[in-house]
C-alpha cells in the first residue's frame, strides 16, 4: 500500500515534444505529490510539486496534473529540450508520517530528449 | 545558493567493517533525513532526526545504523557491521522545519562500495 508505480522506465523524446511520467498510488493518507530531478551524479532535485485539492500545477514546463479520484498523477513537460535529460521520480508523502518528509520515490524514469 | 555537501563520494569497504557517511546540511535547517538508492533502482527513505532524536526510521534502518549530529554542523550515519547489500548510494537530505511547505534539499551523495 505504500508503493507508487512509475512509468515507463525510460522514455525518448523529440527536442520540442512532450514528456510524460505517470504514476499510481494506493495509499489515501499521501497528501503531497513531488516529482524530482536527477542528473547523473547528483541528488535529487525538487522540480515541482502539487497537493491533492487541486487537479494541476503549472510552473513554466513543468506540469502536474492530479487524478485523485484515480489516483494517479502525472508530470508533463512541454517544449522538451536536451538539458531536460535526466532520471526523475516521483514521490508521495503524508503529513502523519514524517512529518510530510518520509517520502515514498517512484522506481524513476529516464528521459532523453533527442535534438 | 546554499547546499547539502556530503563527503566521501565515494567510499569503498571490506563486508564486516565499520563506515562513517558524512554530511553538513545547510546551516539553518532543523530537519535532517538520510535516503539511500540501490544502483538502478528507487531512492529508499531510512531515517529522519531532528532535535537529537531519530523522529522516524524505516524497516531498512536496522540495529547496524546509527545516525548523529556529534556537532553543530555535521550529521552522519554509521553502519557498524557492513553486508554486501549495504552498496548503494547514500543521500542526506535537510529542511527548515517539518511539513510538505518545506521541501528537501539533497545532497549529492555517497556511493559505498561493499567487497
């Protein structure tokens, strides 16, 4: 129950296309959703995030959109270009456990934006 | 802009011995996390501390971790015994204060190398 399912596991892009992570969860008690950045060599990077009590987040390519019904969100990113290239995951957590911080990571997807 | 700084980068050890993974959060954060990620696979959540406490830790995070913040700057995890399944890269995370409105800055990580 404490699993999220990202998918796909990677992922190839057009530069100028768009990308899209998706991802499930079954835990009802998760109230924050992040999705983080990640370049070969570092950590992670929170790149945007969203609570369940809106449908989407948009912050300049970066956008969330929020199923809660379904339980699923998504991270679509517009205009893809090769700088974008990176392993991203997402996440959830729950303000009852953690304090919100305990996060629970997606397996992660590699996207590679192609010129 | 401040950072998280771990060090080593990367650490290589025989199974059975000790290690000591280091890290200086930033300077104003109340909040510190250790997460971990197994080559290929997802970032795992081990243990979170604040006030001198662990507030939280995962099933991952057995009798063989320990965590300390041994001053006013660094805080560590020491795995007293290694295994093999302990190789992994080993991240530090830190907050301001508690809740999903504080998000986690991480740092670049460890990689330890069990032989």
């Amino acid at each position: 129950q404490q699993q999220v399912k990202q998918s796909p596991q990677s992922l190839i892009v057009q530069k100028g296309g768009i990308s899209i992570i998706n991802c499930a969860y079954e835990n009802t008690a998760f109230d924050y959703f992040p999705w983080y950045q990640q370049f070969p060599g570092k950590g992670p990077a929170l790149l945007i995030a969203i609570r369940p009590d809106v449908s989407e987040k948009k912050e300049g390519r970066f956008t969330i959109s929020f199923n809660k019904s379904a339980k699923q969100f998504s991270l679509h990113i517009m205009d893809s270009q090769p700088g974008d290239s990176a392993t991203y995951f997402c996440a959830a957590s729950s303000i009852l456990t953690g304090g919100g911080n305990k996060l629970t990571f997606g397996t992660g997807t590699q996207l590679k934006v192609e010129l | 802009e401040p950072e998280v700084t771990q060090t080593p980068s990367h650490q290589v050890t025989q199974m059975g011995q000790e290690v000591i993974l280091r890290c200086v959060p930033i300077s104003n954060h109340l909040y510190f996390y250790w997460y971990r990620q197994i080559l290929g696979q997802k970032v795992e959540f081990l243990v979170s501390f604040y006030n001198n406490e662990i507030s939280e830790k995962s099933e991952i995070f057995d009798d063989q971790f320990s965590v300390e913040r041994p001053d006013g700057s660094n805080f560590t995890l020491k795995i007293r015994s290694t295994k093999l399944e302990d190789s992994a890269m080993y991240f530090c995370a830190s907050s301001s204060y508690t809740g999903t409105n504080s998000p986690l800055h991480f740092g670049n990580g460890t990689r330890l190398t069990v032989t």
